[in-house]
C-alpha cells in the first residue's frame, strides 16, 4: 500500500494519548500509534494527528455465492448475497483460510473500486437480497461496512456481517445498528487457544456474541473450525455448547467446519468427518435444536429439523435446497412449529453458484 496514505478515509473510534500517540479504539487490541505508524490490522493509520482507514471504497473483489455459504441457514435460505472484502485483519490466526486477504500488505490484493452506492446498486441488478462483508473482517473496515449497509438499506437490500466478533463495544454498537444478520467465528473456547494460536481475547468474543443475541435484532449464527488436536476436544466442545444453551440460547444456530491445512498450518491433518459429527451430537445432547456439519458433504448435518416433531424442514446437499417444508413465515408444515429464522416466502433457487461481479459499470 502506499506509504503516503494519499487515499485514507477518516477513521472514527479512537483518542489521543497524553504522551502524544493516538489509540485505536475499533477493537480490544488498542493499538497505539506514533504519526505514519499502522494498527496489527495494517490498514487502520495514523495520519498526522489522526486515524484513518486506507481501504475505504476498495475491494480484494466482489462474488455472488449463496447464502448458505456465509455460513447461514436460517437466513433467507437459497438466496444469492453478493460478497466482499478488504484486506487485513485484526486477528492473527494461525490456521487463517483466507490469508491471502486478510493478511495482505499488497495494493494490488485491492483490485476493485467501489462507493458504498455502487455496491447496492450491484447487488439489486444482480436480483440479490443482501450485501455481505466477508472475506476479512469488517470490524476493520468499520466506516465501508457501514456506509455500505446503508446504502442497501435504501434499496431495500438486508446487510451481513462475517466476522470474529474481536470489536470493542463503542464501534460494535455503530456497526451492528445497520446489520440484519452475522456469523460470528467462535474460534474456540479456551483462553489459552486465543491467546496462543489467535493472539486474541475469548471473552471478548463471547461478550460479542452476547450482545448481539440479547440486545440487538441481529440475526446471529456461530461458526467454530475444529482443528485437530488444537480445539476438538469432547470437554472443550461440550464447554463451548453448554455455554452457548445457557447464555445464547438453544435456538442459536452452531455450524462445525472442517479444517484444511494452510497459511502456518500445514502440518496439521484436514479434519476428519467423524470429528465433525462427534460435536455435532453433543451439541444436540446439550440441547442446541440447529446444529450443522460445513466443508464436507453430510446432507444429514447439512439439513434443519423441526424442533417439534423432528421432521426435515430444509433438506440441503452442500448449498443446494433438495427439500422445503416451511410456510412462508416459518412454520413446519407437518406440526405447526415456528423455525427460528428469518424467511420470506419460499426458498431462492440460487443453489451453489459463485459468480465474480465488475464494478466498473456501477461506478459514480
């Protein structure tokens, strides 16, 4: 990126110190900053005697995927969300799967130019229902990802957010007043694997997730990688369930994904199925009602059930819907039992597909 930061959008969550630095204030690192000097994220900057953010209105790319892939399964299901990123990352896990983005500290990662307008015009000539921002952290590229979502709340579009919910307070409650939906990453659920693999803070993440199931109208799914030997534990999945029953709520849906060797990584083994299913059934013995297996094919771990009779409501195949079995508000068709979600009519037919988008045609 260019040193000069010729570019830089002016910064909000942060203060001046009194031995003359400034702090970052986005999110529990509080990075404090000398005149040039850049956040552990590398896009949050000082400039002169302010922050700002050097990623405003650019893009590593724009895709369409379908929505299950965010992941999100009581969402708008079958729907097409267009989707992107920045670059950075205020996180520094060491099994990142998107390490080519999130811990780029090139320009050229940032090949698209895009005003929060245009996004939204995007997405609704390309028969989207939401706008996601995914790839990196949108904590981060706090003041895009809100502008943004703005912008497709006045075109009717629905906002996402995929993130590690690693935000401080202040900035959480700007950015999730815009946001309809989020997939916070549950990375794991001991001090010591944030700390050590994530250099990061559990209960940051935990106070997160908190407020966006009890104090917000967020719609809020959990994802958790289960990396083999590292946070695959029966005691530590069992922790993390238990605690997400107790103090989210059993209808908070947990997606269990599988690992794959990268970044600093790649001496691990991929995560092997069973593992997957392993947590999926304690989580189910624990009392959580949605509970789903992700990068690998299980159609079984793949599909929502009624809560009240146990039918299959959503039948999927990887993203694909094979089977639909809810009123359009919700409700089992067999038994009447509301699924908890957000769903609107009958399913889209988006299916698998992912497909690039320019943004050139749709620029100011």
């Amino acid at each position: 990126m260019p040193s000069d930061l010729g570019s830089a959008h002016p910064a909000r969550h942060w203060h001046a110190l009194p031995d003359g630095r400034i702090q970052c204030d986005v999110c529990p690192r509080e990075c404090r900053l000398g005149d040039g000097q850049r956040g552990l994220c590398f896009v949050r900057a000082r400039q002169g005697d302010a922050l700002v953010l050097t990623t405003y209105g650019r893009s590593s790319g724009f895709c369409i995927d379908p929505i299950e892939k965010k992941p999100l399964a009581h969402f708008l299901p079958g729907t097409p969300v267009l989707s992107f990123g920045t670059a950075g990352c205020n996180l520094t896990c060491k099994f990142c799967q998107n390490w080519d983005i999130s811990k780029s500290r090139d320009v050229d990662t940032l090949a698209e130019e895009a005003s929060p307008e245009a996004i939204a015009m995007a997405a609704r000539a390309h028969d989207c229902r939401s706008v996601a921002f995914t790839y990196n952290d949108p904590t981060i590229f706090l003041e895009y990802a809100i502008d943004a979502a703005i912008a497709c709340r006045a075109h009717g579009l629905k906002a996402v957010s995929v993130s590690a919910g690693y935000i401080s307070p202040k900035a959480r409650e700007e950015l999730y007043r815009v946001i309809d939906a989020a997939n916070i990453d549950l990375k794991g659920f001991t001090e010591e694997f944030y700390a050590r693999i994530c250099s990061g803070q559990l209960g940051a993440v935990k106070d997160t997730l908190e407020y966006l199931v009890k104090e917000t109208t967020v719609w809020t799914e959990i994802t958790t990688l289960l990396i083999p030997d590292l946070n695959d534990s029966d005691a530590e999945i069992d922790a993390e369930t238990r605690w997400i029953a107790d103090r989210l709520g059993v209808d908070v849906p947990l997606h269990f994904t599988a690992f794959h060797p990268d970044w600093k990584m790649l001496d691990r083994p991929p995560t092997p199925p069973a593992t997957l299913r392993r947590a999926r059934d304690i989580a189910l013995k624990n009392g959580l009602r949605y509970v789903y297996v992700g990068n690998v094919h299980d159609e079984e771990g793949d599909s929502t059930y009624c809560r009240g009779c146990g039918a299959r409501l959503i039948g999927r195949d990887w993203y694909e819907i094979t089977a639909w079995h809810l009123s359009d508000d919700g409700r089992c068709e067999k038994c009447g039992t509301r699924c908890a979600g957000v769903f609107d009519g009958p399913p889209g037919d988006w299916g698998r597909k992912r497909r690039g988008v320019s943004m050139s045609r749709y620029a100011a």
